[in-house]
C-alpha cells in the first residue's frame, strides 16, 4: 500500500463547480498534513495546512479524520485558474519527513 | 513575501560529474529540506536537515548525496558521480517551527 494515495485524476469540471479531492495515508504516526497545488512545472506552493477541526480558507475547505487516515479538500465557485495538480503531504518524525502523494490534476473549464 | 532562491535554475552535466545545487533558505527558518521530481512522477524526499546535521533521509539519499550548510545562509546538495537517472527537478525547501514548507523554484538537472 503506497504510504499516501490520492484520486488518480484528472477532474475536468465547468466553472463554478464544486469539487472534491480524496487522499489516504497509511502510516498512523503520521504528524502533519498540508495540501499543496503545483503548476506544470512550477515548485509546490502551500495551500493549506489541515487540521483535525477541519479549516477554511475562502473557497478552500480541508478536513482530516485521524480514525480513518484520511485528508480531504473540498473547493468551492471553481475558478479557471484553479486548474492545476493538487498534492496530499504527510509529515513524520517530527515534520523532519515528508511523504508526497502523487497528486490529482485539475482542469477547470469555461 | 520571502522566498526560498535557488541556483542554477538548470544545470547540464555529464554523466559521471560531480554537481552541486545552491539554495537559499528563508532568513528566520530553521528546517531545510531537499526534494527531487523526475519529469511526470510525484515530489520526493531527500534529506532533511536542523541544528547542522541530517534529521531524516530517505532511501534515495545514499553516498552518492550529501548536503551543507558552509555558512549562515547557504544549503546545498551535491551529487557524485552523477548518473543518467539522477535527471530531475530539484526542489529545496524551508519552514520555521510551526510552518508549512515553502519551496525554491528549483534546479533541473539534466545529465547527459
């Protein structure tokens, strides 16, 4: 079982969509956990980090449930210039190791 | 907003050359980290580094890598005897205590 898995991709979704994007993580040690976008080959910029509450930020709305390993991202009133691959990050150790899921593509059309 | 700098922004090297990736962490930060992504696979970890030692490596990071930091702001990665695999863009990366990471542009590096 790979250490963190996301949906394999890609979503296409009109403008103004909702969309949902799912990650599991195998190790129950694990300490942090952040959502990063990367554009086509740009370096990975913070989206958010998650936590067990759950968090908004704008349009943005990450939840975490520890019982069941799982990190979700949910983005609201799709924007175009949403469109980019979106990475699940866990921490260890500390936040010493991080462990990046393969990330699931997102198109967002007019 | 502050921003991790790397250098170079591509490097071509032959296979079998020794090449050194610079970075420039964020001023204030104090965990640094080195990352490298082969053209269409995920972000992988390398090496994490505190205090002016290794914290974590991962199984990629074997003796052909080793990481500096030769003084107050510089942190680099050099790669030995550079093989055609070792292609890939390298990112480096910072956090203070409490932070998500933040990322450099990064280095691609093509061995030929």
């Amino acid at each position: 079982r790979k250490e963190v898995e996301q949906d394999p991709g890609p979503f296409n979704v009109p403008e103004g969509a909702t969309v949902a994007f799912n990650c599991t993580y195998s190790n129950s040690a694990s300490q942090s956990f952040f959502w990063y976008r990367q554009d086509c080959r740009k370096e990975p910029k913070l989206l958010m980090s998650v936590y067990s509450s759950g968090n908004e930020d704008g349009r943005f709305t990450a939840q975490l449930n520890r019982a069941s390993q799982y990190i979700s991202l949910l983005i609201r009133d799709s924007k175009l210039s949403d469109s980019a691959t979106y990475l699940c990050v866990v921490t260890y150790t500390g936040g010493f190791k991080t462990i990046f899921g393969a990330g699931t593509r997102l198109f967002v059309k007019a | 907003e502050p921003e991790v700098t790397q250098t170079p922004s591509h490097q071509v090297t032959q296979m079998g050359q020794e090449v050194i990736l610079r970075c420039v962490p964020i001023s204030n930060h104090l965990y640094f980290y080195w990352y490298r992504q082969i053209l269409g696979q995920k972000v992988e970890f390398l090496v994490s580094f505190y205090n002016n030692e290794i914290s974590e490596k991962s199984e990629i990071f074997d003796d052909q890598f080793s990481v500096e930091r030769p003084d107050g702001s510089n942190f680099t990665l050099k790669i030995r005897s550079t093989k055609l695999e070792d292609s890939a863009m390298y990112f480096c990366a910072s956090r203070d205590r409490a932070g998500g990471y933040t990322f450099g542009s990064g280095t691609r590096l093509t061995v030929v």
